[in-house]
C-alpha cells in the first residue's frame, strides 16, 4: 500500500488477450452443478432449475477506485463482493461470475495476476463458478465488469416492493465502516504524496480499512434467514448509504418509514473515528455506504425470530406513504429523510 515497485514485468503483450486470459483463469475451479461448461467455449452453459437471478457492476478507475491505496488483489475481491451483494439481496444464492477487464498498458501481466488473485479468491471463499468474461485494451486506467448469476425458488425471490405500512425495519451488521476507512486511506494518502518514506500506520484502524478495502457480501445472512425461518418482505444491500437505499425501499413498496437514531449499529471504532474526523456518525451511517449490509422489512409476527439475534438489529418500522420517510432523533424529533449518499453519476462529490 501506497507503494511503487521498479521491478521488471511482463508487458501484457507477451502474452496476447487469449494467452492472457488463458494464463489468468487457468487455476479456477468449477464446483456449482448448474455449471454444465465454463470458460473455453464461446459461451458457458449453465442449467438452473429454479428462477434466475443475475447482476451487474462497473468499476471504474477513478471514480469508484483509487490504486494508490487499493491493492489489486482487494480490488478483485471488492469488485465480486458488490455483485454478490445484489444476489443476496434477492434472498437468492449465487452460483456463478463472469469478470471482464478493460485496462491501459501501464499495467502488467503480473498485475492481473494480484487482481485475479483477489478474484479466485472470493469466488473460492463465496462458493460461486468463474465461467466466463473478457479482456481488452483501454487508452487509460483500469476498467472492471463483474456479472452475478444465481438462482432461488420463486416464492423465496425478495423484491423492493413488499413491505408493508408497520413491517419491521431490520439491518445486518454495523454501518459507517467502510466510509470511514475510506476517510483514513485518503488522510494517508495525502500524507503519502508530501513525504513518500512515510509509511502509514493503519493497525488501530484495521477494522474499518477492511471494510473499505475487503467488505464481505451477507451471504450468512440468507442463509441465518432460511435457518429462523423469515422470509423478508422485502430487501435491499447498503451500497449507497442507509437512507438512499430505505428510501428505495418505501419508493418500490409505496410505504413512508420512521427510522430510530438510537438503534443505528455502530462499531466503537466508528464512532471514536468519527469524533477524531470530527464527523457526526449518524451523517455517516445515513450516507457513507458501501458497508455491503442488507437491510429488509420483516413481518412483526417474525419478532420473536429475530429480536434476541446478534447479526441483526431492528431500527425502525414501515408506516403508511403519507406520512412519508423520516428518522426519530435520541431527541424524539421527527426529521424527514432525504438521501444524500454517493450517486456515481453526479460530477461533484455529494456532502
């Protein structure tokens, strides 16, 4: 991390875009039965028996990453973590991916190896087939698409649009992590650029740099759901921040929600990193986002499922849509929600 190796390497050239694709997923491993053929063929073949899910991401560099403090091999696990994330979220499980690569000729053969490295290894881990994809040339930076296929029984599929005025409100995890590590590895970084022999010292910070660098995407959290015997109404993951993704909630389901600021879950490390930034950390939780946590609506007859469960906390319940979106402070205040989390497409930094 924030470091710049003058080592030989192997220019991607050597090796053409099939010996290099060849070369880079000649270690993967088929383990799903519904992989029927993978990578080789002009296509892969896959044989699902329930409904299909699939989802897709663009990472691009520059915009959704900085390679100054992301190393490779995190930015391959991070870039399948966001799509496996979107298949949980369905309530699904996933099963396979398909990565392509778009990337300049400043990096080098050994360089997708550390990002396929990262690749391999989630897909290990998360127990997902790598079964196709594609490598080209860019003018400039490093481009990065990932597809995620999985499969569910129709009745267990969870859509945005199911809950219901008085559902209750439920995240997994803790949130503000990620953007908080965020925060700590650009302070680093700036001081990187002023003196490059000052190296950073993140060991006190070590939880939430992960969460920024190697989130994990919920699948426990399905399959704890499955075990308990829930079926959400309705779910979505935390990629944007809390309050954009709650209200995507209340907009597919026409409902309005009151969202309780003394049950956010929080980490202690977030909040003495948010007292060191001098940030308000529920701001933070509302709006940092990419914390990869699901959040989902329940019945109330589910209560006693989940009340005393520690991956799970109850912030809030659904009300009727005219009573619109609001958060309830530690005040008893009422104050309506907008959301002010990261939107990819605006050319300005949101606050």
């Amino acid at each position: 991390m924030f470091q710049n190796t003058k080592e030989s390497k192997t220019k991607l050239s050597e090796l053409g875009e099939f010996g290099l694709i060849d070369h880079l997923t000649q270690f993967f491993k088929i383990k799903q039965t519904s992989t029927v053929t993978s990578i080789g063929d002009d296509a892969a073949v896959l044989k699902h028996d329930k409904h299909t899910v699939v989802t897709t991401d663009l990472l691009v560099e520059g915009v959704h990453f900085d390679l100054a403090y992301m190393p490779l091999k995190h930015l391959g696990y991070k870039a399948v973590m966001v799509n496996l994330s979107d298949v949980y979220a369905m309530n699904a499980k996933a099963e396979q991916i398909t990565v392509s690569i778009a990337c300049s000729n400043r990096f080098t053969v050994e360089a997708l190896e550390e990002l396929y490295s990262g690749i391999a290894t989630a897909a290990e881990l998360y127990d997902v087939d790598v079964v196709g994809g594609d490598t080209t040339s860019a003018i400039k930076g490093l481009t990065i698409s990932v597809t995620a296929i999985g499969q569910a029984e129709k009745e267990d599929i969870t859509y945005r649009s199911g809950a219901k005025p008085n559902d209750l409100l439920v995240v997994s995890g803790d949130l503000g992590g990620a953007f908080l590590g965020l925060k700590v590895l650009q302070r680093e970084n700036e001081v990187f650029k002023v003196n490059p022999d000052a190296q950073p010292d993140l060991e006190k910070y070590n939880y939430i740099v992960e969460r920024q660098l190697k989130p994990e995407a919920r699948k426990d959290i399905v399959e704890l759901l499955a075990a308990l015997e829930v079926k959400p109404t309705s779910m979505i993951d935390i990629s944007d921040g809390l309050s954009s993704e709650l209200m995507h909630l209340c907009k597919h389901s026409k409902v309005g929600a009151n969202l309780f600021e003394d049950k956010l879950p929080l980490d202690p490390m977030c909040i003495s990193t948010c007292e060191e930034f001098k940030l308000d950390s529920t701001t933070v939780v509302l709006n940092g986002g990419e914390d990869y946590e699901l959040l989902f609506t329940v019945d109330q007859n589910d209560f006693k499922k989940i009340k005393a469960n520690p991956h799970l906390t109850i912030i809030g319940h659904m009300a009727e849509q005219t009573e619109g979106i609001h958060l309830i402070s530690r005040m008893n205040t009422k104050i309506p929600i907008k959301a002010r989390g990261w939107n990819g497409m605006n050319e300005e930094d949101e606050d």
